[in-house]
C-alpha cells in the first residue's frame, strides 16, 4: 500500500486547481473540514528536511 502523500501536498494540489480555475475554494480556519494547528504540528513531525 502506498503512503499517503500528506497535508502539505494536499494543499499544494488544491492551489493549483484553484489557480487553474477550478472554482474551489480554500477552507477558513476553524470551519469544518479544515486543517486544525494540531494537524499542521502533527505533519511537520513527519516532514522531508531540504
């Protein structure tokens, strides 16, 4: 099974397609869905280093 590709790539991509004009739209902190601090804590424990 592949890994996950993580938070930060997900949000890149979403970028990109909105950029391309998807029509998405990005989430607002604290609304349902969205990354919480704990999430961007816990992904930058698993980050590549440069």
């Amino acid at each position: 099974m592949a890994a996950k590709k993580g938070l930060y790539h997900n949000i890149n991509q979403k970028r990109k397609r909105i950029a391309a004009g998807s029509g998405e739209k990005m989430r607002k902190v604290g609304s349902k869905g969205a990354p919480t601090a704990k999430d961007f804590k816990e992904s930058a424990k698993t980050a590549k280093k440069k």
